[in-house]
C-alpha cells in the first residue's frame, strides 16, 4: 500500500511516497520546493497566494510520476494557520495569512477584551495573538475588507484549503483548530466555541467541518487524479499541524516527553495527558485522543544563527561559521561567566501583543563576535528552559529531550544541556511527512477492518 504525503510549510512544500511494508513505513521518493512569500507593511504583514501551494503539488506529482499510479492515501500536514477565506467552491478570495503576520494585534486585544482572558484560556486553552489566531485573522479581513468578508463562504486553514481543491469537503483537524481562539481546545470534542462566535458574529456554518486529523474529507476529485497522473481516486485524510505531525513521527505519545525542534523557528513540545493552559506558552491538541501538547516558540531560533552570520561572520563559509565558529564560541564560553545577554525577539514573540524586539546588553569594547555568538545561544536556551521550568510545576517531566532539526549540532546540544535542561538529548530525524504518512497507515489499516 502506498501513502502521498503532502506538507505544505511556510516557505516551502514537501512531499513524499512512502510505502506500508508489514507496518514499517519506507519512504520510496521525496520532492521539495521553495515558493516565496509576501512580507510588506515594515514586516507586519506576512501571507502567501495558495497558488503556490497548488503548482509545488503539480510540480511534486510530475517530478514523482513513476509512483503516482499506485497511490492508495492522500495525507496532509500543514502551517497553521494559513488562514484562507474561500468562496462555495474553494477557491481563495484572499492570500492565506500566515503564523509571522502581525496586522491583527488591535483584533486579538479586542477578543482578549471582550471574552476575558480566563474564559479564553478555560476554554480555547490559549492567548489570541496576531498570526497564530485564526478569529483575530478573521475580524481583521471583516473590519479591512468587507467585501472579501462577505463573498467568503468559509474560514479555514492550509489543510481545509488543500483538503477542499483536491476533494469536495471543507474540514479541519484539532491540532490546527487549537489556536483559532474559536476551538473547545480543553475539552477538544470537535466542536467549535458558540458563544465566542455569537460575540463576534461568526456563524458556526462559515467554518469547516471538524474531524479528527486521520479521517478522509472524500476521495481526490476525478479530473484531478488523473491530471496528476493517479490512477486510483484515493481518499483524502485532512492531516494535522506540522509541528504536532512531527513530534508524532519520532513516538511522542506519553505525558512529560519533551520534544525540541530547531529550525527556522525553536519549538519546545511537552506531551500532556491533561490540558494546562497558561498565557506563557501555546496549547494543541495531539493527534491522538485524550493527549495535548503545551508548544513554546521562539520565532527566530535557526533564523538568528543565520542572521548572525550573514551580519557578524559574512566573510565566513556556511561549513566554517557552522562547524566551526559556532563551537568554538560555545565552548570557549560554556563555563566561563559573560556580562552579555541577548534578549531573543529577533522576530518578535507569539506570546505578546506588542511588537518585541532582539537586544544585546552588557556590550564593552573587549566584546567579541564569539561571546555575542554564545550570548545568542544562552539567550535562545534560556528562554526555552523558562518554559520546561513552568510545565514541570504541573507534572513530571522526562529524563530525556528528543532533538531534531537541521539548525542543532552536537555543540548545540552541550549548550542545551548546560542553560537549558540538565539531561540526555537524543537526536531524531523528525518529519511531518512521516508523521501524515502515519496517519495515512491508520487509516488504511482501519478501512481494511
């Protein structure tokens, strides 16, 4: 049997045809491509036309073409929100607003004020903020543009918009459901929050359908399937966060196991058998019933190294700043005491609805390049170790840190380890595409009963 796994990330697509051998998944071919997107407004604004979504998945199907017959699952992973206003028949009104946008902090102070924060946290379980809530995305498309407010048929997510083009059902999952600041996220029984959509005016109808993230909005659309060269007309599963899918591909599955993803962003994810909402951190749901995560991002984690480089180190080779540099600073500074600190805001925070900035403090005339570089690290360790430090106050956490991410080495990990979590950490290949893929042989398997 054989899984298309579609990942439609922030800045690039991926996907990959993985086939279900006595229940050990072998990824067959992989496809990747970058598509850009729109940044405007001194930074603020931050989207994307789904038309890139749609050529990098023609694109992957042709350059994957020997495997596209036999195709027997369609599973997605997704940026949330990429929030998308669609007409009746799916198509985009609008450019999908995605997790960096900032244009709706007035919206999510409006929700805050008008809900109240302990509602919000009892019952959606999280902060509105700009970018990562879908209703505060919402209210700002209502009060800037009406027209396109009116003409939309429903709200959804990167997945609902997928989901809809390649088969005929609007639908969400609740790992991207969980930040819409409209999701029963605590209680995460697939339903939406009545009485925050009656005090914004939002029918319940303009949403999609929620489902859990391994059931099948319907089959791939004929003319579709064969345009991309399918033989079959495989179900469509509607998938989940990316972030959720991955932490899912490397077994998180039991309370107090801790995942660190290093990327663009650093995400920190605590597996939780109960929901702990607080305002510090993120809540969303698993993938898998009665289980949640709490979800610490640090927008710019592998994007500051970058920017460090390209601003403090350009004369260097990405080999020598990364396998170099960056270890030398790290353990020249690992145990000696600096009077510098990095404030990590590079790209802001999701947790505040003012617009945060980076800082270096403690700066003398005998600071060099090294110890900012190691300041850097501290700072972005710290700032995940407050996290850990406030989850451990509600349960126990594991001896062990699972660490993924193209952005991590092993110099990282000592950094980690020293102003972080004093613990084991052990590397995983992670994958969104693997954890769809996951869902795809669930869904397989049950359909086989």
């Amino acid at each position: 049997m054989k899984i298309l796994s579609v990942d439609v990330g922030t800045t690039a697509m991926k996907m990959g045809v993985f086939e279900d051998n006595d229940n050990d998944l072998e990824l067959l071919k992989q496809f990747n491509q970058e598509y850009s997107i729109n940044t405007y407004n001194d930074g603020l604004f931050s989207d994307i036309e789904q038309e890139k979504w749609q050529l990098a998945f023609a694109a992957g199907s042709k350059a994957m073409s020997d495997y596209m017959p036999a195709i027997d699952v369609i599973a997605l992973s997704g940026t949330t929100p990429g929030l998308t206003a669609m007409d009746r028949e799916g198509k985009a009104l609008y450019p999908a607003i995605l997790m960096l946008d900032q244009r709706s902090r007035p919206q999510a102070q409006r929700i805050i004020d008008s809900i109240g924060m302990e509602k919000l946290l009892n019952d959606t379980a999280n902060m509105p903020v700009a970018g990562g809530s879908s209703l505060a995305g919402i209210l700002w498309i209502k009060d800037n543009l009406p027209e396109v407010f009116s003409k939309t048929h429903v709200f959804g997510h990167s997945n609902t918009f997928m989901a809809r083009w390649l088969s005929d059902k609007f639908a969400m999952d609740p790992s991207s459901a969980s930040l819409t600041a409209m999701y029963n996220t605590a209680s995460n029984d697939l339903t939406w929050n009545n009485e925050i959509l009656n005090e914004f005016d939002i029918e319940a109808s303009r949403l999609p359908e929620l489902i859990p993230a391994y059931h099948s909005t319907g089959r791939m659309r004929a003319p579709l399937a064969h345009g991309f060269g399918l033989k079959k007309e495989p179900p469509v599963l509607i998938g989940g966060n990316d972030a959720v899918l991955a932490a899912y591909s490397v077994g998180i599955r039991q309370p107090g196991e801790i995942f660190n993803i290093n990327g663009t962003c650093e995400i920190t994810m605590v597996c939780l058998a109960k929901c702990f909402p607080s305002r510090n951190y993120n809540i969303r749901t698993h993938v898998l019933p009665e289980r949640w995560f709490s979800f610490y991002v640090m927008n710019a984690g592998g994007k500051a190294l970058e920017w460090f480089k390209n601003l403090f180190c350009s004369e260097m080779t990405e080999e020598k700043f990364y396998a170099d540099f960056i270890p030398r600073a790290i353990d020249t500074w690992l145990s000696r005491e600096s009077g510098v600190t990095y404030i990590p805001y590079l790209m802001g925070s999701r947790y505040s609805l003012e617009p945060l900035k980076a800082e270096f403090r403690g700066l003398t005339q005998e600071t060099s390049r090294a110890e900012l570089l190691a300041a850097l690290v501290r700072g972005l360790s710290e700032y995940q170790r407050e996290n850990l430090k406030e989850v451990s106050i509600e349960m126990p956490l594991a001896d062990e840190i699972l660490v993924s991410g193209g952005a991590v080495n092993e110099a990282l990990i000592r950094a980690k380890t020293r102003w972080m979590r004093n613990c084991s950490y052990r590397f995983e290949t992670e994958s969104s595409l693997k954890g769809a893929a996951l869902l795809g042989q669930k869904y397989l398997k049950a359909d086989s009963l």
